[in-house]
C-alpha cells in the first residue's frame, strides 16, 4: 500500500496519471454483499469495460432525469423549502441531523426509486436506518480488521454483527427492485430503476452486457450510499459553522438579500452573483472534509510519481485532507476562513487544490448535483432563517466523528425566522 500526501503528489497521480491510478483494489467484507467478478456496481468496481459501461449508463439517465436541467433544480429547491417549513415548526432547540438526512434522501429516492417519501414515512426512515446502521458497522474497527484479515469473514459470530445491517439494506432494495419489476412498463421510465431495466431488456440477447439483475442491485447501492451521507453530513457542517461564525452567517444573509430578495426563491442562475455566499460552501467542504481517505484506489498498470515506481496492482490511499489542508497552498489551513476563495476584489477564485469529490476518472458522479444541492439548501436556510446556539447549549466542538467519512460532533440548533 502508497499513501499520497499533498496536492502536487495527488495531482500527478488522479489527474495527470489518471487512467493508471483509476482502479480499485478488493474489499472481502463488500465481496459477501455480492460485489465479485464483474458485478461490483461503480463504487468497487474494477476499472475496465463493466465499470465504463455502468457509469456511463448512470451518468446518461441522471441527465435524463434533469442533471443541470430545470426541473431537477425545481424539485431540490422545493425539498429545501420543506426542509426549512420543518425546522420552523420545531418549537425549541433541535438536532437537525435526522430531518437534513430525510430530505437529501427524499432527492435520490425519487431519482432512484421514483417515490418521494414524507418525513414520517415508515419506509424512509426504515431505509435511514439501515443505512445507517450499514455505514457504521462496515466502517468501524471490526469491519475493518475483517476487510485487512479475509479469512476471518468466514467466522460467523465475528462477520455476522458486520454484514447483518448490510444484508438488511440490500434485502430493502431488493423488495423495492421486485415491486418495479411487477409494475414495470418499457413505454414509461419512472425513475432509475425502470431505466435500467430497460437497458436489460435491450442487452438481454448481448452475452457481454454487464446490465444484470446484480449489477442493477449494486449500481441502485452505490447510488443511494453516495448520493445521501456525504451531501447531508455537508450541510451539517454547513450548519455548525453557521453557529459558530455568526459573523459570517450575517454577510451571506446580506447578500441573499441584495441578490434574491427575501421573496423570489433561489436558482442556481444566482451562484454567479453571488460570490462571499459560494465561498463559504467551498470553505465548509474544505474544512468538514467529509471524505479524508477518498476510496482507495489500485494502480490499473505501472505508475511513476515524483521519481518513485509504483507497480501495477498496489492499493493507493490518496490523502484528501492533506490536499485540501496543505499548508503549500492554503493561507489558514486549519481556520475556517472563506476568503480562501475570494480574490483582493471580493470575487470568487476556483482553487486548483478544492477536491473534495476526489479527482480524475474516479470523482464523484454525482457532483453536480450536489453542489446544486449545496447551493439551493443552504441559500434557501440562510433566506428563510437564523441559526443560533440554544441559550443552555455550549459551543459546538469542531472536532469530527470519524466514519468513513468526518462528520460533526452532534448538536442543537434554535431557528429564528426572518420576518
């Protein structure tokens, strides 16, 4: 195993090398879920013609079903006013967490499974459950000791407690498959599924096609898996250093005000104007930093960085905080400092080192519809509401919780409309 550290090292390899870092090594405890040979979905998968054709396939059907278009736009910005409408109605002091999770799974829901579930649902929060019982099982100090030792996951009392919530999630998804495949029409496409199965149906005569009923389970995983924790955990942060930077909560206020009004509701047409406010989203994804390890990668074939060999078949682990905390390029690397991304002008700058999505041929494929995410949430919170820390309540700690990915220390919000 290489760990790569700093953002020229990671740059020669994710960008400048990115074919050759671009594959993945094996995960034992993912293989018991179904993860082998070819059927591995997107996130596990090898790199070579299955992994191309699944993400191409998404990323064709997530454009299709409005990815940069209007009216995906228009169902995110109504599920932040939801979200706003239910933290209103908290009487008191709150923790958002459930009720932010709720909401970014209700969007990849009615993508993935053509249903958008209200916040008391018992299905939504049983699939929140699971979920989140699955991410905390696989991704604690057994799961991975069982992930770097193989032969134990054939010891049933020590894989059991890992595998069971995942065995439950994938049982979950497999119930919501079958009820499409009931249902299903070749003439009208409902959601991510349907597609699918349409393509199936397509390639079924096609011996080489990788669209099967596995991959479809997997790809369906993958989606929800990634399309779910790391933009909520995002927007969690995005709320705690809102309490604990009342300073800058009140300037990204003053913009939304001259910019949108208090009236209109947001569109993505206004990040343009809008500078100080998309720099402080920037900021609080590089300092939540909500996935500091990335995936780990494999090198596809031979590799050389900064004068170093590195041979086909070795595991790379590229240090994400390290880019996005390098002190080389960061003035305040440590501080939760928005002018990071302002010039002397007061406008916004791209930073070549901001890779919170991981870069080159593995970067999320969901990014932009999680900045759009991002954006709308956060300007339609900051339009609707004021966030302050609860009168009996002590500061927020900005210390992570590590699980896979860094989310935040729990805590209570009080919300204050404003009139």
């Amino acid at each position: 195993m290489v760990v790569l550290n700093g953002f020229e090292v990671v740059k020669e390899a994710l960008i400048i090398n990115s074919e050759h870092s671009a594959d993945r090594p094996r995960f034992p405890i993912y293989e018991k879920l179904g993860y082998v040979g070819d059927t591995k979905g997107i996130i596990l998968a090898h790199y070579g013609s299955s992994w191309k054709e699944q993400r191409r396939f998404t990323l064709t059907t997530l454009r299709n079903f409005g990815m940069g278009k209007k009216s995906l736009e228009e169902r995110v910005t109504e599920e932040a006013q939801c979200l706003c409408s239910e933290f209103k109605s908290q009487k008191d002091q709150f923790d958002p967490n459930l009720l932010i999770n709720n909401a970014i799974s209700n969007l990849i829901c009615s993508f993935a499974f053509g249903d958008q579930l209200e916040y008391s649902n018992e299905n939504v929060q049983r699939l929140l459950l699971l979920f989140n019982s699955a991410l905390k099982a696989k991704s604690g100090l057994l799961g991975q000791i069982l992930n770097e030792i193989p032969f134990l996951t054939h010891i049933p009392w020590l894989i059991d407690p890992v595998m069971q919530p995942q065995y439950e999630l994938i049982a979950f998804l497999k119930k919501i498959i079958l009820e499409h495949q009931k249902t299903w029409d070749p003439n009208y496409t409902r959601d991510f599924i349907d597609a699918y199965l349409v393509e199936m149906e397509k390639m079924k005569e096609d011996g080489s096609s990788s669209f099967n009923e596995t991959n479809l389970l997997m790809t369906t995983y993958d989606l929800f898996s990634a399309g779910s924790e790391t933009t909520s955990t995002t927007l969690r942060w995005a709320l705690m250093f809102m309490l604990l930077y009342p300073d800058v909560q009140s300037k990204v206020q003053e913009e939304i005000d001259r910019v949108i009004g208090r009236d209109r509701k947001p569109t993505m047409e206004d990040v343009l104007q809008m500078p100080y406010t998309n720099a402080v989203i920037h900021e609080v994804q590089r300092c939540g930093d909500i996935v500091p390890l990335s995936m780990p990668h494999m090198t596809y074939r031979d590799m050389e960085i900064k004068g170093f060999l590195i041979p086909k078949g070795t595991t790379i682990i590229t240090n994400l905080s390290s880019v996005l905390k390098d002190h080389e390029v960061w003035e305040r690397p440590l501080q939760f400092y928005p002018k990071h991304f302002l010039d002397e002008k007061g406008k916004f700058v791209k930073r070549e080192a901001f890779m919170p999505f991981s870069a080159g041929k593995r970067a999320c494929l969901g990014e932009q519809i999680a900045r759009m995410e991002l954006f709308l949430f956060f300007t339609t919170f900051l339009q609707q509401l004021t966030f302050e820390i609860p009168n009996n309540q002590p500061r927020p700690r900005e210390d992570p919780i590590y699980a896979l990915t860094l989310s935040p220390q729990p805590y209570n919000i009080r919300v204050v409309p404003r009139v």
